[in-house]
C-alpha cells in the first residue's frame, strides 16, 4: 500500500500563500509611497513658511512707509507671498 506524504504543499495552499504575501507586500508599499507623498508635502509648506518669514523679516528692516502691502488700518499693514498674509504693524 503507498503512503501519502502530507509534508508538501498542494498547489493551492502554495496560491494561497502567495496571495496573502503579495498583500502583504502591496499594503507595505502603499505605506510607503503615502509617506514620501506626506513629506514632499512638509518640504513645499516649509518651504513657503520660510519664504513668508524672509519676506516679513525684509520688510521689518525697512522704515514703514516702504513696505509694500495693503493699509488696513492706520499704523497696521497686510502683506502676502505665496499665498501666506501676515500683518506688519508700524
């Protein structure tokens, strides 16, 4: 009478297998690409932060009536870059 060896995997378990790693491994990559999305994110809106700091700290160093922007009240001025407005007063 023949054994059968039950050590081995079939055919479908090793299917199996391969669907749950490549899962597995596709979540993984998902994390991954979503995080260098996130970061490149960080450096742009720091990059914007900075740039709005560089103009501000320029426009401190001139006398008020210099600073190019909007009046908004006597003494207080608005100005913007790339989309960032702060208020610079006198």
């Amino acid at each position: 009478m023949l054994k059968k060896n039950n050590k081995a995997f079939t055919l479908i378990e090793a299917i199996i297998a391969l669907t749950i790693l490549s899962l597995a491994i596709i979540a993984c990559l998902q994390v991954f690409a979503l995080g260098l999305k996130l970061a490149q994110n960080a450096k742009k809106q720091t990059q914007n932060i900075l740039a709005g700091q560089g103009q501000v700290e320029e426009a401190l160093t001139k006398p008020y009536e210099q600073i190019p922007g909007e009046e908004v009240l006597p003494g207080l001025k608005k100005i913007e870059f790339n989309g960032l407005k702060t208020y610079v007063a006198n």
